[in-house]
C-alpha cells in the first residue's frame, strides 16, 4: 500500500464493516479523532491503556491490557534516587476482568485480590489510582490527577496490511499531581514538576513484533513545556511512523523516520537517537535504570528491556527554532513480541 501519511482533521471509523482497515483513517491526527470500532479478528485484537507518571524524584506506571486470549495489568513504581523498585503483574485469561473499551476517552477499572486499578475519565482529566502489595510485602498505592485538556496529541495509524494493522494514542507532556505511597513513605508529586504519559493501543497486531519506543517531557524554560514521542521498528515499511515533537500543547509531526543506536549486549552505555532523514531530532539518552520485564506462555512472549535515565542533545521545532535539551527525565526501550 503506497500512501502519504496525511493529517486527520475530522472523526473517522478504524475500521469498515466487515473489520478490514478504512483506507480513510489512514494518516495521523492532533485529537483522538480515530473511533476505534474493532470487531471479529478472533484472538487477535490487542488493546491496552498504558500510563506513566514521573518527575526527577520518581516514576510509577499502571497499565490494563486485553490482548484477547489474555488479560495483562502491571503497576511498576522506581524511587529515582534510591533505585529503589518494584513491579507486579497479574495475568488473567480470555481477559476476564480486563475490560478494556474500543473508546479513547472512556474510563477503565481493574480489581483482583492482588492488585486494584482504575484509569476514570472525567471532564478534561484522567484520575489513576491502583494499589497492590509487592513480593516484599511492601503496600503500594497511587491516587493520581492527569491533566490532559488543551494539549495536543499524537494518534498514528500504522498498517502492516488491511487485516493487520493500530491505531496509537500518545499524549504526552501532561501535568499530573497526586500522591504515591510506599508503606509509610508517601512522595508527593507536585503539579509544577510532574507529568504524565498515555500510550494508548488499539489494533489488530501481526503474531511477531519488535519495536524502540522513546518519550521524554521536561520545563525547558519558565514558559515552555517540551517533550517528545520518538518510534522505530514496528512502524517500519509501513508509510507512517510515531515520531513528534510537543512544545506548548502544540505538536509538531516528523516526517522522518528515527534511528536507535545502542549497544545490545550493554543497555546501560548511552544512546544515540536521530531522525534519519532530516535534523529535527539528535539526542544522547543516558540509562540510570535497566527495568526487564518477560513472560513466556504458550501463545504470549514478551521481553521488555526499558531504560529509564535522561535525555540531552536537540530537537526542532515546526519553524525549525531549535531548542536544547538537557537532563530531561524519560525512557528508551526495546521490545520483543510474539502475541
């Protein structure tokens, strides 16, 4: 399928009728305007709502997943300056309790005798809060604001075919406040100094899959907000990538595509992260933690290598401004999927 990756301006089905892709969602938009109406596609539909919230004292994630044989949802939480880290996963089968909507913006709720999560939708705001117990004992609870009124986000389509194909949601550079509390220690997270990140999922994957996933947000100055959602591999050959540029709620889309390059057998050395094609992007991402994930079943395979550190370097902005980047927190990834 030869296509131009072309700008989204109005609401559009994902898919037709019969559950093929709609050649008119193809492209990417600012808004969440991609309504995701998956059906049919038996065991092979994959939504998730994944988030993280992070400033330079902490990060902590909760994510809810249907992957339509199975249902996946993990909290994660690091104490950036102890290292200091724990993570647990629940796994569910045929997704039960992992009831994950089609819709973007709809509320989502999780709850088991191990661990309870709930992403809950409200007027220009997104309230997560989760708590579970780790294997050392320790009690884990987050109650989290998330901002997301008046910012731009990136929403891609990316087709492998017309039965295989995704619709990514990433909004980024979001202020969030709240409170995390480890046992008796509570980190307070200050709506001036904290953000937030959703990569939201929904599509129809192929079996196989690897990809780089990159994201940072920091305060450039007193009166501008920046970050970044940088991709590779999974969206290769396909027309379309995941690659943007945000500055004060207002996005600017890379055409080029974005190499990653690191060294494989040592994740902890620095990466080198640019667009190929153009120079809106060069970046050195510096790891300060190596979190591995695995789960091997019968049909699922995954291996998650996510390093945590800072960012410095530069990007551009959409009149070619450059903007410098410095000891901006985030994360850089590898990913291998057989799902």
């Amino acid at each position: 399928m030869k296509r131009e990756s072309v700008e989204i301006t109005e609401p559009v089905d994902l898919c037709l009728k019969n559950g093929r892709l709609n050649p008119s969602a193809l492209g990417w938009s600012r808004k969440p305007l991609i309504r995701c109406n998956l059906s049919d596609h038996i065991f092979r539909k994959k939504k998730w709502n994944y988030w993280a919230v992070f400033n330079q004292e902490c990060l902590f994630s909760a994510t809810i997943s249907n992957l339509d044989y199975i249902g996946v949802v993990f909290c994660y939480f690091l104490d950036l300056k102890t290292k200091e880290f724990f993570e647990e996963t629940v796994i569910t089968p045929f997704g039960i309790g992992c009831n994950v909507p089609n819709g973007v913006d709809q509320s989502i709720v999780f709850s088991s005798k191990k661990m309870k999560v709930s992403f809950s939708e409200r007027s220009g705001m997104t309230v997560l809060e989760a708590s579970f117990t780790t294997s050392e004992n320790k009690a884990v609870k987050a109650n989290i604001e998330i901002f997301r009124a008046n910012t731009e986000s990136l929403n891609v389509v990316v087709p492998w075919s017309w039965w295989r194909f995704q619709y990514t949601s990433k909004q980024f550079c979001l202020r969030a406040r709240g409170k995390i509390s480890v046992d008796n220690k509570v980190y307070d997270l200050d709506s001036n100094k904290t953000f937030a990140t959703l990569d939201l999922g929904r599509g129809v994957w192929k079996y196989s899959t690897f990809w780089n996933w990159a994201s940072f947000a920091a305060d450039y100055d007193d009166r501008t907000v920046l970050g970044a959602n940088l991709g590779a591999g999974w969206t290769d050959g396909t027309g379309t990538n995941e690659n943007a540029i945000l500055i004060n709620g207002r996005l600017n889309k890379i055409a080029s595509d974005v190499v990653f390059q690191y060294d494989k057998h040592d994740l902890m050395k620095p990466w080198h992260i640019y667009s190929k094609d153009s120079d809106d992007v060069d970046l050195e991402f510096q790891p300060i933690y190596h979190r591995t994930a695995k789960t091997n079943l019968v049909l699922l395979y995954s291996r998650v290598h996510q390093m945590i550190g800072t960012f410095k370097g530069f990007v551009r902005g959409e009149n070619r401004e450059m903007y410098i980047i410095r000891d901006a927190i985030g994360w850089a990834e590898e990913h291998h999927a057989r799902w």
